[in-house]
C-alpha cells in the first residue's frame, strides 16, 4: 500500500510538473509572440516591404530598355554602316526613280533612283554625331559655367547669368542661320552651332543644382577641413550636378537632331552631297510630286528620325525620375 501511494504521490508530482512546464512553455510562446510583434525587427521587415515596393516603383521599366535598345542599334548601324553590306548611298540609279520597297531596296528608292534604306543607314552618321557633339559641348560649356557661377557667386554669377540670359533672348533659329550662313557648313561647324544653343539651359541648370548642393552639410564639412575650391567642385559638387545634367543629355541630344532637321530644311546643314543626313534626306522627298506618288522617300527617314528622337525622350525622362533624388536626407 505504502508502495502504491508512492507511486500515486509521483505520478500526481509528474503530471503537475508537466502541467506547469506547458504552461509556462505557452506563457513564454505567448510573451515570444508579443516581443516580436512589437520588436523592431518587426518594423523593418515592414520598412524593408515598403522599401522593396518603393524600388519596384522606380524600375526603369520595360518601355526604357526598348529605348535603349533601339539607340544601341542605331548607334551601332552608324558607327559601322561603311563595313556592313549596304547598297552605296550615293549611287545613282540603283533602282528605277521612285520604286516601291522591295526585297532589293527594303525602303524603296528616291527620285535618283538610290537606296532609301542605305541612305537612312548612313544619314544616322551626321544626325546622330551632330547632336551628340552639340550636347556635349553645351554640358562642357555651359555646365562648366553653371558650376563655377553657382558656388562663388557674387560678380561671377552676374556675368554668367547675363550672358545665359542673352543667349536664351537671341532667337535661336536666327543666330543659328547667322553663323552656318558666314561660315563654313561642315559638321564641325553645324554642331558648334547647335552646341552653343545648348549652352543657356544646360548652364542654368547646373547654376541651379549647385546653388542647392553647395549649402549642404559635406560641403560645409569639407570647407572646415580646408579643402580648396578646386577639390570640392570636383569631389564634392560635380558627381552631384552630374546626375540631373546626365538626364538633361538625351533630351538635349534629341533636340539637337530635330535642330539639324530643322537647319537642313533652310539649306544650311552640312555641305556636300555625301554628307546624307535625316534632314536632308527629308528635304529630298518634300516635293509635291514625292509626297503624292512615293510618300516612302520621306515616310522612313521621318519615321526613323521620330522613334530615334521619341527613343531618347523617353529613356531621358525615365533617368530623370529614376535619379530624381528627394530631400530625404536634410
């Protein structure tokens, strides 16, 4: 009897035990479940969702690497357009005057009876050189300019921005036909010419940019450090006011080409009858006649021109939103 009431008695003592481990075991389950609910690694998971969903957001998306995609191929169908395949852009009567595009000529041919398809292949040289020559020299130039006004202000920034304001009141088209008209018409000349239009508003910007970024706190931290102006523009400041002027560069380049365009209608792009650009390509279908019996003689050199132009729009846009960097930080 003694014998079974111990065993009762350690039976009850086990069971109570394991009684009290469980619900000490769901009490700490439960406390578990409080902490992490309410702990901060909670809230980062939570914060790291919203950062995913924020970077999602900002993809560049699919519609911008068709837009890259596309100035890649042009870019690499000027660079080598002499080595590749193509029908001589200059010959004439390649086919009949005016015929329609065939397995011969995918464009069809002009009035002289040259390859439409060559000659856009070729005239992507001279567009596409005459814009990306122009914007670079107005980045160099004009935001060279904009950066030095910007953070030593004072008489220097008068100067600069009087000057930016003189070149934005000159009517462009204007002084463009001043200086293609006195010199000489080469694709040196016709993308200075565009270049220095460029200049105003790649200027102005940077002039902006730097206002903004010279009164933050690296700057100041580097000037009590004694760095010298030299090293601050170009540590501290340039890789700042790069990033909305790199945005600036591909609708700048866009505009540039519509430019050449534009001076090709008035007989003023670049000189020489091997020198085939988009423009003039344009201006060699405009005719009356053209337009009404062989509208492809300027349908695929305008249709090229617009997806190039509309390409670099949208990839620059796309930049912009992407770099389009908020005041987060201060």
């Amino acid at each position: 009897m003694k014998h079974a009431d111990s065993t009762g008695t350690a039976a009850d003592a086990g069971s109570s035990l394991t009684g009290a481990d469980n619900a000490d075991g769901a009490h700490n389950a439960d406390n578990a479940g409080s902490a992490s609910a309410g702990s901060p690694t909670g809230a980062g998971s939570a914060d790291s969702g919203g950062n995913a969903d924020g970077v999602l957001r900002r993809r560049l998306g699919t519609g911008f690497w068709l837009a890259v995609g596309w100035l890649m191929v042009m870019a690499l169908m000027a660079l080598f357009a002499p080595l590749l395949p193509l029908a001589d852009p200059t010959q004439v009567a390649f086919g009949g005057p005016r015929e329609a595009p065939s397995a011969d000529a995918w464009f069809g041919t002009d009035a002289l009876g040259r390859n439409v398809f060559s000659r856009t292949m070729h005239g992507a040289r001279i567009s596409l050189a005459v814009g990306g020559f122009a914007i670079v020299f107005g980045m160099v130039i004009g935001g060279g300019l904009g950066i030095l006004a910007g953070y030593f202000r004072g008489l220097l920034d008068q100067a600069v921005r009087f000057a930016f304001f003189v070149l934005l009141s000159f009517p462009a088209l204007v002084l463009a036909i001043l200086i293609t008209a006195t010199l000489e018409r080469s694709l040196l000349v016709v993308s200075l010419t565009i270049g220095i239009l460029a200049v105003a508003p790649v200027g102005l910007l940077a002039r902006a940019c730097t206002l903004v970024f010279a009164e933050r706190e690296f700057v100041a931290a580097a000037r009590v450090m004694g760095a010298r102006h030299g090293r601050i523009i170009l540590r501290e400041l340039l890789p700042n006011v790069v990033i909305p002027m790199g945005a600036l560069t591909l609708l700048g380049m866009a505009l540039a080409v519509v430019a050449e365009g534009s001076l090709a209608f008035l007989g003023l792009s670049v000189a020489g009858e091997d020198s085939i650009s988009w423009g003039k390509m344009i201006v060699d279908g405009a005719g009356l006649r053209d337009l009404q019996n062989a509208a492809h003689v300027t349908m695929f050199p305008v249709s090229v021109m617009f997806v190039t132009v509309l390409a670099l729009n949208f990839a620059g846009d796309r930049i912009r939103q992407r770099f389009d960097v908020k005041e987060l930080a201060f």
